[in-house]
C-alpha cells in the first residue's frame, strides 16, 4: 500500500488536503478492505494539547477510521458521491499506549476495515457497522467500531428540514456565540481549539458548559455543515471530562489521553440552540458518563476514559451507552 498521497477529497470528505489522513484502499474479500493512512508530526488540532505531547491523540486516529467509512461505502458498496451521512454510534479503545509514541518523521498505519453488519430498509442496503483495527508497525494503536448510515440529498433536505421546523429554527442556522474556557482548563494551548464555555461545578458533583460552534475553525468544519458535527461533539465530551477529572482528582494533570469512548447520537444537534455539555459526578476509576443535551431533547451521550500518557496499561473494554448524527 502506498502512502505518499492521499485519496481524492470527495472520497473521504474532506476539503483541506490536511485534513485527510488516509493514503491508500483495497479490498481483501467480500467484508475486508484494508486501508492506509499518514498521520503528520505535528496537526494543529489534534496536537494543541498541554503536556509533552510525546504521543498521538487517539482522536486522531479515529478520524482516520472516520474518513473509513465513507472510502468503504462509495468505493466498495456503490453508494453514490453526494450521498449524506449520519454517524449513529462510535466506540474505540486504545489496547496500548507504547503504540501512540511519536516518531521524529509522519507516522504511517495500516488500518483493516472488516463489515460487521449490514443495515437494509425496502430499496436496500443503507448502512453499516465497521470494526477498525489500526496498527503502527507491529503494534495495535486502536480498535474501533462505527455505526453509521447514508441517504439521498433529497432524503436529507426532508429530514432536517422537518427537525428545524418542529423547533421553530430558520432555513439556515447561525451558530450562537459566548465566550470561551481558558484552554489550559481543558487541555489545550490555543483558545480557538476550546468548544466549550467556562464550566460550572455543582454541590451534585456534575459539571456542565455550554458547546459552542465555531463555523471557521478549519478541522471540526473543514466544510460547511448544518448542524454540531460529531466529532465536535465527541471533543466536547473530551474537554468536560477532563475538567470534571482534574476537579475531582483523580487524574494529576491536563496532558492526559482518551484512551476509551463508547457514544451514541440521538438526534442532530442545532448550532443555533443551546446545548449543554454534563458529566455525572466522577469517581475513581470508572468511565466518566456524559450527555448532551438542548431543546429538543438528548443529542448524545457517552462514557469515556482518560489515562495519563505516562501511564502505560492496557484499556479494557468499554461498552456503549443507537440513534442519528451527521458524518
């Protein structure tokens, strides 16, 4: 497999040459495709995070499996470019923090793509579950697994146009503004890199923020959306938990990883309605709960784990908390 170019943006949408992480495809029977990607030394996104910074964020990668989903279902499966994308669910562990170290060139990966199942309405095929395992040289870096599904441009125009005018929200939205957690809060080093507000702790032990959307930053909106895309979602998960964390003790500093996730998306989450990040009270050693929630009702929810980078332990499983989101 090749991995000096990348593959076509309209195959893994995306609009930034950057911003694409996968190199090469091919198929290795009816339900294997395997895949290869290029991470960079450096992303501005993904590598803005305190501490050493001597290993990949599993995020990442996962956006690598991310950008999977879309090479297997126009490529392998026929469905057509244009087509729209809803993630219903995403978990990934990360087995073995040793495989995220850094190297002092990009790092390339093999990524094996396997089709678990396979989710048919009347006119047929409509989506798919894909378990991911991605590997760097002989290790394992991170097993995932996604849900999603995909459906005509018309199909969707109905569809969020039917969401929006239940909530009384125009055509097009205008993501609402406030101001921004101090990066170090969070984890970061830049404040464009934040999408939360300052979180507010309670006597309950939850801690909640406000997401906010910033339309420009050029990785969580590469291209335009109509909605909070889910791997903004996902980082507002990050951000909060590490917070609550770092409040609660039980993690000792603001450089530690995700190193396990297990989300579902309920519903599209609207950028010009609040929407409210929580977790429930941290306790050591447990996966920390958290949801998302606006008018409406619940976006998504999810529990994830945190491990310092200088910790190295295997991450054991974690299970799900399926539903709709956009890719």
């Amino acid at each position: 497999m090749q991995f000096t170019r990348t593959l076509p943006k309209q195959l893994v949408h995306r609009s930034a040459v950057a911003e694409i992480f996968l190199t090469d495809a091919e198929r290795h029977g009816e339900d294997e495709i395997r895949l290869a990607a290029r991470f960079p030394r450096r992303h501005p996104f993904y590598d803005d995070t305190l501490g050493l910074r001597a290993q990949h964020d599993p995020y990442l990668l996962l956006e690598a499996c991310r950008q999977g989903i879309f090479v297997v279902a126009h490529r392998y499966l026929g469905v057509p470019l244009g087509h729209k994308f809803l993630l219903r669910a995403v978990e990934f562990e990360a087995p073995d923090q040793t495989a995220l170290t850094r190297r002092d060139r990009p790092t390339e990966a093999v990524i094996a793509a396997r089709i678990e199942q396979r989710f048919h309405t009347r006119t047929g095929p409509r989506g798919l579950r894909l378990a991911f395992t991605l590997t760097i040289g002989a290790r394992e870096a991170l097993l995932a697994r996604i849900d999603y599904s995909w459906m005509p441009p018309a199909e969707w125009t109905s569809l969020r146009a039917g969401q929006r005018d239940a909530l009384g929200l125009p055509a097009v939205p205008v993501a609402l503004r406030g101001p921004r957690v101090a990066p170090a809060l969070v984890g970061r080093r830049a404040p464009a890199n934040t999408v939360l507000s300052a979180p507010r702790a309670a006597d309950d032990g939850t801690h909640t923020a406000r997401v906010l959307a910033e339309t420009t930053h050029p990785t969580l909106y590469d291209h335009w959306v109509d909605h909070v895309p889910g791997m903004l979602e996902l980082e507002a998960f990050r951000q909060l938990a590490l917070r609550a964390s770092l409040a609660a003790g039980t993690v000792r500093t603001s450089s530690v990883l995700p190193v396990a996730l297990a989300a579902r998306f309920r519903r599209f989450a609207e950028m010009d309605l609040p929407l409210e990040c929580r977790t429930a009270p941290v306790r050591p050693g447990a996966d920390i709960e958290c949801t998302l929630r606006q008018p409406g009702g619940l976006a998504a929810e999810a529990r994830i784990r945190l491990a310092d980078a200088d910790t190295v332990r295997p991450a054991r499983a974690l299970s799900a908390p399926t539903a709709h989101k956009a890719a």
